[in-house]
C-alpha cells in the first residue's frame, strides 16, 4: 500500500521559472502495451493537461501525478505515491481541495484509444511544487476518486516522466 507523500518526502526541483511546457513519453510496464503522450501547458487559468494513450483495456482508468520521476521498476512502483506536497487527501480534480496528484480518470473506447484535456489548476511547472521531473501513472482500474490513499485504481499498466519540453507555439 502507497502512503501519501509529504513535504518533507518531496524532492526538491529547481528549474527555470520561464518554463511552459513539458512532456511525458509514456510507457507501457511489464505485461501491458500502453503508450502514449502526455503534455502539460502553462496558460492563463492554469496547467493545460492533454493526453493521448493507446494500448489500454476499454474503461477508465486512474490517471496520477506521481511522486518520483522514476520508471526503473518494471511494475512502475519506483514512480512512489500520489504527488501530494500540501498532504490533502486523495479525491478527484474537481474536489475542493485534492492533492496535486489526482487528474482522475481517463476512459479508454473499444480500440483501447483514450484522450483526455483539462485544466489542472493545482498544478505548476516551476517553484518547489513543480510536476517538472515526476511521474505520470496510468493504471490499469478506475479511481474511484474517494478511497484514501490512492482511489483504489489497480496496478500501473504505464509510467512516464514528465520533462521540460520545447515551447513551439
């Protein structure tokens, strides 16, 4: 069982303050074949958040902001807990006060294709509650956006790690 993280637990990231745009690459984990893109986008009412995954069972599954940028372990479990520096518990993104973690779910039609865009206004790109260097999750249940710590939400079927990327636009 993951444990929520706390400030003390969260790493220090000092980037670029002019940062306003990374990038995951996911990856799928041992067994499963999900793949896909992740960016996130400085705008003016917070973190543009879109996602394009493939390779997933049909449903939704539990889509997290996780602790550490770190992908070593087949399973995806060095990715550690939920990213959560303010120590608020597990809910949804649109719950009053959620950790920084929790983007929901994302649902995945018949052809295992699955897309996702929303606001994230929790988020940051820079200071020392930046997502910069952390690691997206997608597992393979739903959260149920309730059960604490993590939304009950199964197994990592994919893990990336999110980068700064090129501002192009």
């Amino acid at each position: 069982m993951t444990t929520p993280s706390t400030p003390e637990s969260q790493p220090a990231v000092l980037v670029d303050p002019n940062i306003t745009k990374a990038i995951a690459v996911i990856g799928a984990t041992e067994g499963t074949s999900t793949a896909g893109l992740v960016t996130f986008t400085k705008t003016a009412d917070g973190i543009r958040i879109e996602a394009r995954l493939a390779g997933l069972p049909e449903g939704d599954h539990g889509f997290h902001i996780n602790q550490f940028g770190d992908s070593s372990k087949l399973d995806g479990t060095s990715a550690g807990g939920h990213f959560n520096p303010e120590t608020k518990p597990h809910g949804g993104p649109d719950a009053t006060e959620p950790h920084f973690g929790d983007l929901g779910n994302i649902t995945a039609d018949a052809e295992g294709m699955a897309s996702l865009e929303r606001v994230g206004i929790n988020l940051a790109l820079t200071g020392t509650q930046s997502i910069v260097g952390r690691g997206v999750v997608i597992h393979a249940t739903n959260d149920d956006l309730t059960s604490q710590p993590t939304g009950a939400a199964g197994a990592r079927i994919g893990i990336g790690v999110i980068g700064i990327a090129e501002d192009c636009e």
